[in-house]
C-alpha cells in the first residue's frame, strides 16, 4: 500500500550496519525502500531476509544522474511502491555518492559542503579552525619527504592517514624520520595528511540531532586510544553510566558541532582527546552510526532504544527518549590473528564471567583467520556491565586475561 502521513517511507542505503538496517526494518510505522549500491558485498543470509523489500539497485559504474532518472522511473512505473519522502545513509564509505543521489532525487539530503566536512579529515580540520574548536596541527602531504618536513615542524611522532578513511585504514604513527623507513610508499590514487599526535585519553561522542537541535548526547571512553588497538592494545568502548559525572559537557559539545557542521538531523558521532594537563582536541567527526557496538551500548546503558530513536529524526520527528537504566556497559573487541583456529573461548564461558551480559563470536576452530590492519579487527566481541566505565573496563580486564585463542599456520 502507499504510505499515508501517518507512516512514512523512507529510502534507507544498505550497509554493513546490521543491527540498525534490522531494527529499521522490524518497525510497523514505517516503510521502507531498499537503496543497493552494486559494490557493497551482502551476505546471503541479507539478500534473503530483504528478499521482499522493494530494492533499487544503483550501478556505480554508471553516471549518476542516469542512475536517479532511472529510479524515478521505477518509482513512477512501480505500482503500490511506497513513495519515500524522508533519505537515511548509515554508510560512510558511500556518504558524498548516497547524499548527491538523494538531492538529484529530491529528498533531504547533506550538501556537498557539509559531506566534506563530516567525510574528508583535511576539510574537516579547515573547518573547526573557522570555529575556533581545538584540533591537532596538520597539512595534506604528497611524499614521505612532506612527513618528515611536517614532522621537523611540528614534533614527533605523526599521524599518517588518507583524508577520507576510517577504522585506522591506511593509518600509521610514525615515531621519527628513521620510521618512515617501513611507511609503504603512498598510495597515489589517494588524499594524504600527516597530523600532530596527540598524547591523552580519546573519547567517543555520538548524539540525536532533530531539526538542528541536540535532543541528547551521549559519551564513550576507550580504555587505550584507537591508534594504538593496531599494535594489539585493548580495544573497547565504553559508555558512561547516565549518572555518572562526566570530563566534558557532551551535549553542549555536540550542540556546537552540529551548529558549525550545520547538521539538520540523524547521528553525529565524533572522537576528540583529553591530555593529562585538561587540553581539549577535537579529533573527528562523522554524520553516521558510530562503529562497532556503540549504538547498542548505549541503549543497554540507558536503557532504551537507541536505534528506534535515530531514524525518527530522519523522519523529520523529534524523539523524546525514556531512559529506564543507570549503568555503564561497554563492548570489548576481542583480540584475533592470523592461522587457522585450534582453540577459541565459547560465548558460553564467556557470559560466566563478572559483567558480561552479551557475547558474539565470528570465529571457530577450523576457521582460518587473515584479520585486516584495521580497528575493527576482531574474533567477536563481548558486553560488559557495570556501575561505573571504570569498574566495566576493570572486567573487560578479566576478560581479555580469560579468553583464549589458539591458531596455527593453514
């Protein structure tokens, strides 16, 4: 049937953010619309649970204004299909392709100019120093030998990374000139910038934003900085408990990106660090679902349903969330490399452990495992409650000293 006022649609861009595509999906006041991308790879179990869904499929290769005149055309000649006035894109590797189709196809939409400034890390930068919010020094660079240049400059160690990347892809510390030794030359089919590195705690910052206002804030911390899970530091996310006092005003924070983003509405996520003597560095931000478990914790922390909320502020709604909790629950990474799997920790003896209050593995004995260089890197992970970010991290602790993975070569 059409959608009526009373239940929208909405053409929702498929990622590999699952548990927000399913928990759009399992909603009854709603309709949705399938955008496919021809280059993002589904699973079969995907492809057969939407099998029902009314789903355009956008050839990449093609030009893209071919590609929008093509799907008014399916929806013109489609009888019954609902009519989507609202757009949501949760993939971020397709962020500036996904929000030009949705304005060639007349729905709301991120500009150009606003996609650069949540997408390409340089442009962002130009951006907080138009505001005035604190970030680390940083230049595009060409060559290793611009590196070095910056890090003479600015000091060592540096940040190397493409503009436009995420999960710590492509994305080195180098700790001297002498380092740059075992840098891979740059790719040239990509944008490159060296950063300042900066020592401190990094925190995570995620928020619902409804019509240009912050409805609520909401901050993680990670136990050790992104960057260094590369190197096989812990790697988790943890949310803080509602009534816990916490090192910055989230929501005032959240309000002054989106304002100087100009964000009308959905999720802002962004990463900023605390150094031992209080200075602030605003590191990144994104307007799309943060990465890995952070949605989820958060709706286990406050208790309430965090994703239900976030796509009501794509549908031009102003959600008033309950929350019905008061804990800190984070989820822990756990730890993966390469071989072939001989022995991995069950879920089973991993829910009796202190504070574990979910757990998912990806891998099994026989599996061969090849992780990517990249944060998101796992063999599953792991919930943890408690009363507090710091007594979760403790038991994540515990965790991480109880798991064990055992592999050898294939």
């Amino acid at each position: 049937m059409p959608s009526t006022p009373s239940r929208p649609a909405v053409l929702l861009v498929e990622s590999r953010r699952a548990a927000f595509t399913d928990s759009v999906l399992a909603r009854d006041d709603v309709d949705v619309v399938l955008l496919r991308f021809d280059c993002v790879p589904l699973s079969e179990d995907y492809l057969r649970r939407t099998a029902h869904l009314p789903t355009f499929t956008l050839r990449t290769a093609a030009p893209l204004h071919e590609e929008a005149a093509r799907y008014l055309r399916w929806m013109k000649g489609t009888r019954g299909l609902p009519r989507p006035r609202f757009f949501c894109n949760p993939n971020e590797a397709l962020q500036d392709r996904a929000q030009r189709f949705a304005a060639l196809v007349d729905l709301p939409h991120l500009t150009p100019r606003q996609v650069a400034w949540v997408r390409n890390k340089k442009t962002m930068k130009d951006r907080y120093a138009e505001l005035g919010i604190p970030h680390a020094a940083y230049r595009a660079v060409h060559s290793l030998d611009d590196v070095a240049a910056f890090g003479d400059t600015h000091g060592w160690p540096v940040v190397l990374k493409p503009v436009d990347s995420d999960s710590c892809l492509h994305t080195y510390r180098v700790d001297s000139p002498a380092a740059l030794a075992a840098i891979p030359p740059l790719d040239p089919a990509l944008d490159w910038m060296a950063e300042q590195f900066i020592r401190g705690r990094e925190f995570q910052l995620c928020a619902v934003v409804a019509r240009g206002r912050v409805v609520d804030a909401y901050l993680s911390k990670n136990p050790r900085p992104i960057l260094e899970v590369l190197d096989g530091a812990i790697n988790a996310n943890i949310t803080y408990a509602p009534g816990e006092r916490l090192p910055v005003d989230a929501r005032a924070l959240a309000q002054r990106l989106t304002d100087g983003l100009q964000l009308p509405f959905g999720y802002l996520h962004g990463e900023f660090f605390l150094t031992d003597d209080g200075s602030f560095f605003m590191s990144e931000v994104a307007a799309r679902l943060s990465g890995c478990e952070v949605p989820v914790n958060h709706s286990l922390a406050y208790g309430f349903d965090f994703l239900h909320v976030i796509l009501d502020t794509y549908l031009d709604r102003v959600p008033q969330p309950v929350y019905t909790r008061d804990r800190a629950v984070g989820d822990l990474l756990l730890p993966t490399r390469p071989g072939r799997v001989v022995h991995i920790s069950s879920e089973e003896e991993l829910l009796r452990l202190p504070g574990v209050i979910g757990a998912h593995l990806d891998a099994a004995p026989g599996d061969v495992l090849d992780p990517p260089r990249a944060s998101h890197a796992s063999t599953g992970y792991v919930h943890v409650e408690g009363a507090t970010a710091d007594q979760v991290e403790q038991r994540m602790q515990a965790v991480l000293d109880h798991f064990e993975l055992k592999v050898d070569h294939p």
